[in-house]
C-alpha cells in the first residue's frame, strides 16, 4: 500500500490534520519524503519495548493498543489510540528506544514517517511545538485519570471505571446522552483495563446489560458514562 500513487492520496489528507497544518509546505514536504502507509491485521505488532525508536506513527484508521509489561508480568502501561492520533510521543528527542510494545486492536491503516525527521519538523516550527506541548500535558493528565478511577478494591468498580475510561477515550456520541464505542471490545480487553479475569468481567458485563445500565452488541458498547458513573457510587 505504500506505493507512490497512494502515497500521492493520502499526503493532501495529512496535510489538513491538526499534527501536521501548522508546519510550513517545506517542512511538510521534508517530513513526507519517505512517508509510508500501511495496512496491518488485527493482532500485528508494529514495534515491540526495546526496538529501536526510528519512526513516529500516526493513526488514519483502526485502533492502536500501547502496553508495557512489568518485571512482574502485570500490565505496567496501557493505552489506546484512535483515528487522527500520533504515537508514540513519549521519550521524543531524548530516548532511542520504544518504550512500550505497539499492537493493532482492529485492522489499522497507518501513516509513518522517519522519526528523526518528525523531531526536526517539530523543533523548527514554534506552533507545532506548543500543540506538542498541550499533548504531552493532556496524555499526563489522561493517565493520572485513569490511575485515580481504577484505585479501587471492588471488581465491579473497576470494570465500570474501565467502561468509562474506554468511552472517553473511544467513545462517539450516540442517542440521547448516550455513548457508543465504535471499536470491537472483548472481555478479555475489558478485563486487561479494570484488572479482573475475563470471567468476572462478564459476569459484571452480564449484569449490567440485564440492569439496562449499558448495551453490548457485536462486542460493541453503548451506555450514558453520568448514569454508569452515579451506578458506581
């Protein structure tokens, strides 16, 4: 996919994203000189904890899954990201290795540049850099979040926290005041968030889709996060 007339597709639609309409045609044009665009399946790893950190990512379609894994085999970091979303910013122009793996939750399309040369686009443009900024705060305080919700002993709150958590961060607006997760999430994924077997998050899933409190169709949720959160408490 990563021929030159499809690269030739996908440049104009880059160049109108929020990462990337701040950096000068030049700039842009340095950047995207050895652009790749790549399909991946569900279940491939784009790079592994340890690589080499040799190129920055960036998310057209699909979900990405970011995890490291602890000395104790416990899940140490867990993330996601989505569509128009980049990857992976931390260590970037201090570290030279990924520091976490990078899986493909659902089929991706993915755009990928030079890491070196997303560095020096970024260096040399003020605006870039101050949007570089505001994110390196926002994943901080998306993480805080997350380690606040999921401090808790009672399973069945952390599977809600964890419901919550997969909403704001995946979540669209559906009826009323209700969410929808538009991504394919199984309890075994549910169950990686919130710390529990997949056996007990079913069983919790179970239970709220017969409260009426969420919906799970096809491995997909809907649910309104006010009244799940009020549940909870």
């Amino acid at each position: 996919m990563d021929n030159r007339g499809t690269l030739d597709q996908y440049r104009p639609l880059l160049r109108e994203k929020d990462d990337f309409n701040t950096l000068s045609d030049s700039a842009f044009a340095n950047l995207t000189a050895d652009l790749q665009v790549r399909k991946y399946p569900k279940g491939q790893v784009l790079f592994s904890q340890g690589d080499g950190r040799d190129r920055f990512y960036y998310v057209i379609d699909g979900v990405v899954r970011l995890e490291r894994i602890d000395e104790t085999g416990d899940f140490g970091y867990l993330n996601y990201v989505k569509p128009d979303k980049g990857f992976p910013y931390r260590g970037i122009f201090s570290v030279t290795e990924y520091p976490y793996d990078a899986v493909a939750m659902t089929p991706l399309i993915i755009a990928s540049f030079p890491m070196s040369d997303y560095e020096d686009a970024v260096r040399h443009c003020p605006a870039t850099m101050a949007r570089l900024v505001k994110l390196l705060g926002q994943i901080i305080d998306v993480t805080e979040d997350r380690l606040q919700r999921m401090v808790t002993s009672s399973a069945r709150n952390r599977v809600m926290q964890a419901l919550i958590i997969f909403g704001k961060e995946l979540g669209v607006p559906s009826v009323a005041t209700n969410i929808k997760i538009p991504y394919p999430i199984t309890l075994i994924e549910l169950a990686r968030v919130s710390g529990t077997t997949r056996e007990t998050a079913g069983q919790i899933v179970a239970q709220l889709v017969e409260s009426g409190k969420i919906m799970y169709h096809r491995k997909m949720f809907t649910f309104d996060p006010n009244d799940l959160m009020s549940h909870g408490q």
